[in-house]
C-alpha cells in the first residue's frame, strides 16, 4: 500500500516474545483513516469485553495518521489506544513531537502490543526490522534519562516511554517522547507499565509515498500564506497566552472549581501575563516536528529561590491552570517546577494538579490533617506544599500513595465526604476549561468515549458562549445541535489523520480534506470528512456500549455545571441544563435517548451495518 501509509502493522505478544508483521487492510483506511479510528476498529475485533486495563488481555496500541509525516500542516501526531484503567472506558491519548513521524520513517503505521513481558523490555525498530530487548537497566529510570540512554546506545532514534509512575501503574501516569512532550490522558502511561514496556524506540528513513507529492507541497505554501492568525499568539508565546484571560472570563477553574478568577486570585493575570512570562523563562522556542506554528518553549528558573534551575519545556495552559488558578498559586516559578516533575515522572498534568487540588481543599476542610500527609501543610496558594506533595504523588510514597491514581480513587481512599471536592467524570479529571462559559462542553465531557475531554469534540468552540442553549426556540436548539455534532465528527478525522488541533483553529479547515485527497490520491471532501468522523464516533461510542457503560449515567460533578450558580462574575447566574443540550446532541446522533445505542439504520447508511451485531443485548 503507498500513498499515505507505509502499510504495515506491526503487533507484539509481550508474553511469548513475538513479533509478526501485518499488512494494514486498505478498507480501515478508507473507511477509518487512521489513528483511533483504525485502532478502535482493531480493539473491537482482538479484545473481548470486560478484560481488566491492567492485565495482558488489555491491547495497547501506537497509530499514525495518512498525513504524519507528510508536506501537511501540523502532521506530526500519533494516538496511543487501549481500554482505559482510569476510567473502565475506551482510552486514548494524542501527542505531537517526533515520534509519530519517526515511527512511520521506521516502516510501520502503528504497533499494537498485547500480553505481559515478565521482565522490563523495550522495543526497537530500525528501518522495518524489530525486536524486543531487555529494559532492566532503565527501569527505575525517570523519562528524559530513559531517552537519554536510548540515544546514546541505539543513536539517532526517537523515544516513546514511561517514567516511574507509568512503572508503579498511577493511573493518571502518560507517555513521553521529547523530554516532555505527553500522551498524558486515559492512564495510558499505567497499561505501558503494567506490560513492563520501557519503551519505544524507532529509527529509520524509508520514504512515505505520496499520490500527489508536487500538489502537497503546493498545498502547504497556499495555505500557509492564509492563515486565520489565529496561531500568532501561539508562535509568540505558546499556550499560556490565554491564561490571564481565561483567568478573568471565567472559562479556566479557580480553587478547584469553587472560586471566581477577579475575586480569589486577583494578582494571577499580572503575574501569568504572557509577555512577562516570556522574558522571564523562555529560554529558546521550538516546534514539534515541521510545525508552522512551533508554539512550544524551553523554559528554565533562573532567580533564585527554592525553583532556581527548574527546567524543561514550557509549561502549558492547561498545566498552568490546574497547578496554578486551581490552586490559587500565582508562583509562576513553581508551575514549572511542577510540569518538570510530572514530565520526568511521566505524569499526565492535568490529573495530577486537580488532584493536588482536591487534597488541598480536603485539608483546608478538615478532612486530611498534617499527620495524614505525612508534616505537609497543604493550603491554597501553598507553592511548596504544592510541589512536596507532588513528588510524594509520583513516587507513591506515604500520603502520595493515596493520591497516585486520581482524584476518584483517592476519595475512595479517604472516605469522610471527601467525594464532594473530587472533580471527576467517570474517574478522569476535569480539564481547564468550564462549561459555564462553553456550554457545549457539558456534552464532550460526558458523550466523547473518552469522559472529560476537551480537545476531542467540536462543540468546544462552536457553542453560544454565555449564551446558554436553554433559551433557545427549537429551531434554534436544532440548528446549534447539528453544527456541533458535525464538527465534533470532523475533528475525529483531524485527530485520526495524524493532525494538531491548532491547525485546524489557525488555517482554513479545507486543508484538511484538500491534503487527504493529495496525499493518498482518494477524493475527500468535507462531507467525507464528516461521514469518516461519525464512522469513527461510533465505532468509539460502541466500544463503551460493549463494556456495559451508558455515558447517560456518568455523574458530573455540581460545580461544573453551576450548581448553584455562582452569584458574581462572569458566568454568574448561569447553571448548565445539560440534560436538554445532551437530548439534541443524542438526536442529531441517532442515538436512542436512554440507552445511547445508535439507530442500526444510520449504521447501515455509514457503511457499518455490522456494529449493529456487536451491541449487547438490551
């Protein structure tokens, strides 16, 4: 197969030592594209229901798009599948950098791994050939040492690994590659633990074979010229440029969602001013690999004071938020102290910092007290409580132990109504951003497979704003239902492609279809994009519908949705009906309204009929 795709699989049964290639059939890609929509198609196939996350049943798989690794804007992405320990639902985590890229010039769209080796092991591909080798000598290794070791034995090669809390199966643990770039959601970091999988390894500079190689290249020059500037913030100052601003307009979470940004952290958007912020730490920008938009930063501590040579990569908005606003902590210094523990560790931060978050309110409540958390003073705005608590987390020592694996189990662990300072869905933290303000995130975090993701649907932009959709007449309702629903599919075929979601934000969304059609030589439009996207939402939905889970019954914490409203600032007075906004979503879906099962007819019109007999029994 040519045009997009090296055509081959490679799958590894951990427990026997087998290696087996395999052609990728040319239908999935057709149909799936590629990256989560190939690897949910795979898992649905090769894993029977129920299997413990954990376990060897459990595939963990690394997928490409057609567009990683080409002239296309922002191909640098690779998905890492598998059923999510965090939350018992399907899991799946995406990741720029080199990798993807890499894995591809190695000869291989994705690699899929069952089984448990008994000893730590790492695999290695160099130009199409692979094997496992032994791995005890980085196992206790944090992730930038891992990488480190790997380069010097191995060479030029690009590494995917876990730190130690992948190895000590934290379900909130990520994958690395860069030094700091993260797969970080799902626990994926815990299944790559619990199969003793270091590593990945891979090598190589076989070509990938492009339909139309001139008109790609054209391609990217047009549409680099025609940019929305939506990326010009990005490139001068990376992600963080939004965190004042979402700090005041109420999009990013304050005191674990209980706080209003003006009132609890009024000094916060000076000191995270981005410019600021910039002259102070940047130490040099960069980009994952051939990014227009390079948003991303090398930072370092450089006054003195307990963070003095804190290093590694910028620390992003999200990161920002859950171990800064989150926690009322405006030492900008100490967040990035924070992410180069997660990162090293291998950490996902947004789990991470809710979870600190929760413990610090559980403190500041009575709950925990100091000789629970072995001498450490949590407090709101506490830097260095943060961060001691924070290593203790990654290391899984004394109190750290019961926060190592979320906020969920961690309330489980503490009893005495600590549940009600735990912001979960469905086990997996809330991210930093508020369906108060974006109100059509109260149905991605619930109806997505993956809960609590805000990076997974359309319906994070295209939403009314504070304008919440209650109000609306039917027609209205109608209308914003279906927008939402069609660019929710569209953005599965962004990530299934091998691409950034911030391309699609910063050039015209036509590139995405355009490059589809020069790099593999089928014809796509944006209807096509659509149709693949529902394919891909479905076969996604299906696997949670098979595991026994209705995302109708997974609980949203209160204060996610303004119960009660807040009484001042910018979202004040307003409290999300999700109820009504997931009623037209299910409808624009064809999904039924109680029990989420697609309509076997729109199954059969997208060309996958036979789901149809791969859902349970009512």
């Amino acid at each position: 197969m040519a045009n997009g795709y090296m055509g081959q699989l490679l799958n590894v049964d951990l427990s026997s030592g087998k290696i087996k290639a395999e052609p990728l059939g040319e239908s999935l890609c057709r149909d799936l594209v590629g990256g989560y929509g190939i690897g949910a198609r795979l898992l649905l196939d090769r894993m029977r229901p129920r299997v413990d996350p954990l376990g060897p049943e459990n595939i963990l798989g690394f997928i490409t798009g057609p567009l990683t690794g080409t002239e296309a804007i922002t191909g640098n992405r690779y998905t890492v599948v598998c059923k999510s320990p965090l939350t018992g639902t399907w899991g799946d985590a995406n990741c720029g950098g080199t990798f993807g890229p890499h894995l591809k010039f190695a000869g291989y769209d994705g690699v899929f791994f069952g089984g448990q080796a008994s000893e730590p092991v790492y695999l290695f591909i160099d130009s199409g050939k692979a094997e496992l080798r032994p791995a005890g000598h980085l196992w206790g290794k944090d992730s930038n040492e891992t990488e480190a070791i790997l380069k010097q034995e191995l060479g030029n090669v690009q590494v995917a690994c876990i730190g130690q809390a992948g190895e000590k199966l934290s379900l909130i643990s990520a994958i690395m590659n860069d030094e700091g770039r993260a797969a970080g959601r799902s626990g994926v970091g815990a299944v790559m633990g619990s199969k003793k999988l270091k590593a990945i390894a891979v090598k190589g500079k076989l070509p990938i074979e492009v339909a139309a190689p001139e008109l790609a290249k054209e391609l990217r020059k047009f549409y680099l010229k025609r940019s929305t500037g939506d990326y010009k913030p990005l490139s001068t100052y990376g992600t963080p440029a939004v965190l004042p601003i979402h700090l005041l307009d109420g999009d990013s979470p304050v005191k674990n969602w209980s706080g209003i940004g003006y009132r609890d952290l009024p000094e916060g958007a000076e000191k995270f001013n981005a410019e600021q912020v910039k002259k102070t730490y940047r130490d040099r920008k960069y980009g994952c690999w051939r990014c227009p938009i390079a948003c991303g930063s090398l930072v370092s501590v450089k006054h003195e004071g307990p963070y003095q040579g804190a290093s590694g990569h910028q620390a992003e908005y999200e990161t920002g938020c859950m171990f800064g606003t989150d926690i009322l902590n405006d030492n900008f210094a100490s967040t990035i102290k924070a992410n180069e523990i997660c990162n090293r560790y291998g950490l996902d931060t947004i789990s991470a910092g809710a979870t600190i978050a929760f413990a610090t309110e559980c403190f500041e409540a009575g709950i925990l007290s100091a000789a629970e958390t072995d001498g450490i003073e949590l407090g709101w705005g506490k830097d260095e409580a943060i961060i001691a608590m924070l290593e203790k987390l990654a290391k899984r020592e004394g109190f750290g132990d019961v926060l190592a694996d979320g906020v969920k189990k961690a309330a489980e662990r503490i009893g005495r109504g600590s549940e009600r300072f735990a912001m979960h869905i469905q086990g997996q933290e809330v991210p930093a951003h508020d369906p108060k303000y974006i109100p059509a995130l109260a149905i991605v975090y619930t109806m997505d497979a993956t809960p609590a993701r805000h990076t997974q649907g359309g319906a994070f932009w295209f939403s009314p704003g504070y304008s919440v959709p209650t109000g609306f007449n039917k027609r209205e309702l109608e209308k914003w239902g279906d927008l939402n629903r069609r660019m929710w599919c569209f953005l599965h075929v962004v990530n299934a492609a091998g691409l950034c979601r911030f391309a699609h934000d910063s050039y015209h969304f036509t590139f995405i279809p355009n490059f589809l059609s020069a790099v593999t030589g089928k014809e796509w439009s944006l209807a096509d994009c659509e149709i693949a996207g529902e394919r891909i939402a479905n076969l996604r939905h299906l696997f949670n519908l098979r595991e026994g889970l209705n995302p109708l019954k997974f609980q949203v914490p209160d204060r996610i949705l303004g119960v009660p409203p807040f009484e001042e600032g910018p979202t004040a007075g307003i409290t999300i009906d999700r109820e009504k906004l997931v009623k037209v979503f299910l409808e624009s879906m064809e999904w039924d309204q109680e029990t989420t099962r697609p309509n076997p007819r729109r199954l059969q019109e997208l060309g996958i009929g036979y789901l149809a007999e791969m859902l349970p029994p009512i």
